[in-house]
C-alpha cells in the first residue's frame, strides 16, 4: 500500500456542517432556552451552536427536531 493511500483528507471526503446557529438567531432563541427544552447541558447546545460537534449523537439531534419542529436535515448538512 502507498503511504498516499492511508491518509484521507478532509478534502477527500467533504465535512459535516451543524446550522444550528443560524435557526436559533432566525427563531430568537438562546441557547439557554435549546438545552433546558431538550434536557442537556449548555456545553452540549454550544458546541452544535458553534458546529464544534465532534460525534453526531442522534438522541439530541432528534429532541433538537423535536423542540424546533424541523428535520435533521435543517440541522445537519454533509458538504463534499
């Protein structure tokens, strides 16, 4: 195998953007209000606020749809 082959790059594969900030800010809502209406910590709702999410957990995402009456999809975008 060649070393080029072991290594995948962001650019190989595209990125997983969060648009939370950008539904919240349209709505109104803090993200006080997000983590106490889907029973999670602040840290929790910051890091989807700021797209620093490193593992998606589906449990929030969907208590997220559920609080904000969206779809994932509104929520989570993959960006080849």
């Amino acid at each position: 195998m060649k070393s080029n082959e072991t290594v995948i790059l962001i650019k190989d594969y595209g990125k997983i953007n969060i648009n939370l900030r950008e539904i919240l800010d349209k709505r109104k809502l803090t993200r006080n209000y997000l983590a106490r209406a889907v029973n999670t910590r602040f840290e929790v709702i910051d890091k989807w606020y700021n797209n620093d999410v490193e593992k998606i957990d589906a449990d929030i995402l969907a208590r997220i749809c559920f609080v904000l009456k969206c779809n994932a999809e509104d929520i989570v975008q993959y960006c080849p």
